[in-house]
C-alpha cells in the first residue's frame, strides 16, 4: 500500500501488504509545520470571533421587497 501526503501528493511511504498498490493518506512533516503555523496565526487574529465553527463567516442574507 502506497502512502502519500493528502496535502502536496508526495510519496511518503509503503506499508504492508506490499503487494497491494492501492493509496492511502497521511500528512508530511512540511505539510503538517505549514499547516500548524496558520492554525497559529489563525488563533492570533482578532476578527477569528467573526467566523463560526464551521469555519466560514457568517451568512449575509438580503430579501428583496415586493
């Protein structure tokens, strides 16, 4: 089994069995750094309240007046 990185699609490993060829996923260690850092910078920002749990902001809803 191939292991690749689900970020950059980089080669990481092959496990056991080594005859199936099929693709599994994981995170590279340079994936992973760049990835904490902006979780970091994320957390530091101030308008980060603004953005609901699921991570977009919130909706902006119009109507229009007939």
């Amino acid at each position: 089994m191939l292991v690749i990185c689900s970020w950059c699609e980089k080669f990481i490993k092959e496990k056991e069995p080594l005859l199936d060829k099929s693709i599994s996923h994981t995170i590279c260690e340079e994936c992973y750094e760049k990835a904490t850092v902006e979780i970091r910078r994320f957390e530091e920002r101030e308008d980060r309240k603004k953005v609901n749990r699921g991570g977009f902001s919130e909706p902006i809803i119009t109507a229009k007046r007939e």
